[in-house]
C-alpha cells in the first residue's frame, strides 16, 4: 500500500469523486482520500491522500486556497455558475472603477450563504441533491475570510481576479454577492485553483 499525498491536476468534467475512483483503479489500493471537493466544472490543484496519509485529509482541507476566477456580470443563475439556469438578467452599467471599488469590498472577513448547489450537508442530506430535486432551504451564513483579490483584467461584463482566501470560501457565491452588490447580478464563468497550503498548480 501506498502512503502519501498525491498533488493532482483536477481536470473539467471530474468530480472530486471520480478523480479518487480512478486512482483506486490505478493504484490498486481503496485507501484514498481528497482534501476537500472541486467543483466538476472548476480545474487545478486537488491533493488526494493514499493509505495512512488519509488521515491528512481534514488537515489538508482546512488550508488557505488561491484561485483564478473570471466572473460575468449581468445575470444570475440556480448554480451561481454558467452552468445553471438564468434566473435574472440585467445591463451592467456600472464603470469599470465602481466594478473595482466592489470587487475590492469583499476583502477581509464577510458572512457568505453557501450556495444551494454545493456538497454541504443540512440534517443528513447534501444541499445539491435537495437543489436538484427542486428544494430550496435555508443556509445558514458562515464566517469566511478572502485575504486579497487581484483584479488581473476587467473587460466588462467579465473580470479576471485572482483570489486568496480562507477554507469554505465559495467562489461562486462571492461572485453572486459582488453582482448583487452592484445591482447587476453575477456568476462564475471558469475557475482553476492554483493552491491548497503548500501545494501549488506549477
């Protein structure tokens, strides 16, 4: 059996799931574990953990994360992605300053509501198996921390940042609440995850 931590490309269209279920074919062994899910449609950085190392995955998980995301403004969907079903559109008439002045808003603490299309569980049931059968329930809000956003690019509606933040943070949703906040809605259009602790993409 081996022991250890794999630093894994998670490429779109995987599950975390299935991304662990290929490895157990690959390696011949059915301890393996991930540190936390990405996204299907997200890509980058997943380390799994192999045999005694699976200890690590709650450790591992907890670590501060770096993603790049592009966000498109002007609607807003079930999934808080391009994924979803448009729910409301709108023109984005804001300037590219305001844009920024937004955007920059969410760094430090805030209190995000996960979205209903995530893998977190309320009273036993995963919310995105809810969301898929057309319930909706209340979330709680939880404390996240986004340590900085850099703006890469801005070519309105879509802008490109890179963020660092806490365990939890859901990209998607500070995508939501930064249209929100600028009264245009807002999703996620891509995101690839350049690190988790100490393991980076390159």
């Amino acid at each position: 059996m081996i022991n250890g931590v794999i630093n894994i490309y998670k490429e779109r269209g995987f599950t975390s799931h299935d991304v662990v279920a290929k490895l157990r074919g690959i390696l011949k062994q059915k301890k393996i574990g991930h540190t936390g899910t990405l996204d299907p449609e997200a890509e980058g950085v997943l380390p799994v953990c192999l045999g005694k190392a699976t200890k690590l995955c709650d450790l591992l998980a907890g670590h501060d994360k770096v993603y790049e995301a592009v966000m498109l403004l002007g609607q807003s969907t079930d999934t808080q992605d391009t994924t979803g079903t448009v729910l409301e559109s709108a023109t984005v008439t804001a300037s590219e300053e305001e844009v920024r002045e937004a955007v920059l808003s969410f760094e430090g603490p805030y209190e995000q509501i996960p979205p209903m299309y995530s893998a977190l569980k309320v009273n036993g049931q995963k919310l995105c198996d809810l969301a898929r059968a057309g319930k909706e329930v209340e979330r709680k809000a939880r404390p996240v921390e986004i340590y900085e956003i850099q703006i890469e690019e801005i070519y309105l509606p879509r802008v490109r940042m890179t963020v660092s933040c806490s365990k939890g943070t859901y990209i998607r949703t500070l995508c939501h609440d930064i249209g929100e906040k600028l009264k245009c809605h807002g999703c996620m259009e891509s995101l690839l995850r350049t690190r988790v602790g100490r393991f980076q993409l390159k």
